[in-house]
C-alpha cells in the first residue's frame, strides 16, 4: 500500500501557509488519491469531480505553486517524484514482495513435505 508522505513542518510552508483551509484540504485529498491510485501525482479533471474539487481552491493550490497546470487539463503536484514513491517504484516494490513470499510459501511447504506433514 503506497503512503502519501508529508514532512513533519508541512503545516507551516511558505507555500501552505498562503492557502485556506479549503485548499489545503483538496491539497491533502489529491494527494492520497494520487498515491492510492498511483497517478504519479497528476489530478485529471475526472479526479477533481471526484474530489467535488472547487475551482478557487484548485487556482489557490496552483497560485502558491503546489501544482503545475498540465496540458491534458488538470494538475500535477509540484516535485511529486522528489517526494513521494513513483508508479514503478510502488510497482516494483509490489513484485518484490511477491516473490518474496511465494518463496517464503514454498520453502515451508517443502520444508513440511521433507518432514512428512500434511497440512
């Protein structure tokens, strides 16, 4: 499971501090969207619907430079990749721990079978 990851002095940023409570909202919101959904930081117009994103408040989060416009419509989140897991990243975290336990899995049903346990 991908974490959206926040520094501990995030609530006092200059760039946060010149945003309301709204858009500091929206800001939190997208963000575990973004990371749940691995959207490596973009916000669709789809996803703003979704998040019942008002317009003042998208502009405020662009204004202070905690998103970029992008050109498919929407935003990305400023420096998402400096800050947070990449789509491949969790993706490969994710085939990592499968194989992992899959050998985990099968060392211990060889293990019982060499030792004549059933299950």
């Amino acid at each position: 499971m991908p974490w959206f990851k926040l520094d501990d002095s995030t609530y006092d940023h200059p760039k946060i501090v010149q945003v309301s409570d709204g858009a500091f909202r929206l800001w939190i919101t997208a963000g575990l969207y973004c990371a749940r959904h691995l959207t490596d930081g973009i916000i669709s117009p789809g996803t703003l619907k979704v998040l019942q994103a008002k317009g003042r408040h998208c502009d405020e989060l662009w204004s202070a430079g905690l998103w970029e416009r992008i050109p498919e419509g929407g935003y990305r989140f400023h420096d998402w990749h400096d800050y947070q897991p990449t789509r491949e990243d969790v993706q490969r975290r994710r085939e990592i721990d499968r194989q992992r336990k899959k050998s985990w899995r099968e060392a211990k049903a060889a293990k019982r079978q060499s030792e004549g346990q059933e299950w």
